[in-house]
C-alpha cells in the first residue's frame, strides 16, 4: 500500500511539476550548453560521493535500531551502489578542455545532501522513500532528459553515461525498491511521513535544477514568467 502510494506520487510529480522544470525547459529551447552540462555533472558526482556515506550512515542507525532486515537491505544497496560516482568523473572527463570549470557545488545541492542525512537520523526507513525516488524518477524522465540534451543542444549521450547507465541499472532497482518498502515498512501510520519525505526530495530536486538554470540560463521571458509562478518553496 505505501509503495503504490509512493509510485503514484512520483508519477503525478513527472508529468506535471517537471514540465515546470526550467532546466528541462532549457533543454527542449535548446539552451542547456557543455559549460551548464559541466556544472550538472559537478553536482551530481558530489551527491553519488555521498550515496555509500548514506547507507553506512543508514545501516549503522539501522542496526542500532534492532531492525537487522533493513540494515541488510542498506548493505545490500552499498554493494549495488558502489563507484557510481566514477562515471560522473568519465563524463566530466570526457567534455572539452575549452569548457569553462564549474564554480563547485551550489547551495541547494548542498542543502539537498543535508536533507537526505537529516532524514536517515530521523529514521532510517525514510530513506527508502527518498531511494525510491531517485531510481524511479531516473527510470520515468531520464529518457527524454538524454533526448532534448542530445537532439536540441547537441550534447551526446556518451557525456552523460552517469545518466544513461542509471537508467538502464534502475529498470531492475525499482521494482526491487517497491518491493522493500512493503516489506520493510509494515506499518500503515508511516505513509504520511513518507510522503511528505518524497515531496521534500522532490522539491529539493527541483531547487537544485532551478538554481542551476539561473546561472546558467537562456531562457525565454515567457517561460521565466511561467516558473515564478509555479516555483516550490526552496
């Protein structure tokens, strides 16, 4: 029951909030350049560097907490995780020398990864809300994120592995991910908090992406209009 809740909630959010998204309005514009892809894929390895330093944390509270099953299911992602950051470094690599460095890590990145933490040390089971989201999320838009890069902004899938390997890896990940919060979060009065932990990283998400389309952006005054309008509270 919390899964399906959650799965609905992520979906409701893609095909609605997203189309928002002034990053991805950039993209279908044609105006996400290698300078703005430079800085995305900066962020991105800073939060795939702390997805192990998540699980131990979580695994950790887990087992302080009795719950042996959920610790073993943070050991078990550890394994599925690991060096997952590299492949941001191969992309990052892999643009051209000429494109400008990324000034490092934005703000709302930073106050995404404190969010996630934040959320572990409250209870660990949380965290499965916030992987779910992640992986489905990934599964459900990456796609077409690939396709506006590549197709209106002339930057190749093979910059953005970190992206593409993600989608395919997360196609088996989600049904596995639905799969554990029924069968780790057993109680009914949780949902509310899960959700609401879900629509935090949603908007934290979307934070991240609106801060990096303001620095970077060439965007149209209509549409600029059109995301002030509709912007979450960061």
């Amino acid at each position: 029951m919390i899964a399906d809740a959650l799965r609905a909630d992520i979906e409701t959010f893609a095909k609605t909030k997203s189309r928002q998204n002034l990053l991805f309005q950039m993209a279908e514009q044609g105006n996400v350049d290698a300078v703005c892809i430079r800085a995305y894929l900066t962020n991105l390895h800073y939060l795939l560097c702390h997805t192990p330093i998540c699980l131990v944390r979580a695994r950790k509270l887990a087992t302080a907490r009795g719950d042996h099953r959920l610790a073993d299911h943070f050991k078990h992602k550890l394994v599925e995780e690991a060096g997952h950051f590299r492949w941001a470094e191969d992309d990052l690599a892999s643009l051209p020398a000429t494109v400008e460095t990324s000034p490092g890590v934005l703000a709302s990145m930073q106050r995404h990864v404190a969010f996630i933490i934040r959320t572990i040390d409250e209870d660990p089971s949380l965290f499965l809300a916030y992987i779910l989201f992640g992986e489905y999320f990934t599964v459900v838009l990456g796609p077409e994120w690939l396709r506006l890069l590549e197709e209106r902004c002339g930057i190749p899938r093979t910059s953005m592995t970190v992206v593409d390997k993600h989608i395919e890896i997360d196609q088996g990940h989600v049904e596995e991910a639905l799969d554990s919060i029924d069968d780790l979060v057993g109680e009914p009065h949780m949902l509310p908090r899960m959700r609401e932990v879900l629509r935090e990283s949603m908007d934290h998400f979307y934070a991240f992406c609106t801060e990096l389309a303001e620095i970077h952006g060439r965007v149209s005054e209509p549409v600029r209009r059109d995301r002030v309008a509709h912007a979450p509270a960061a």
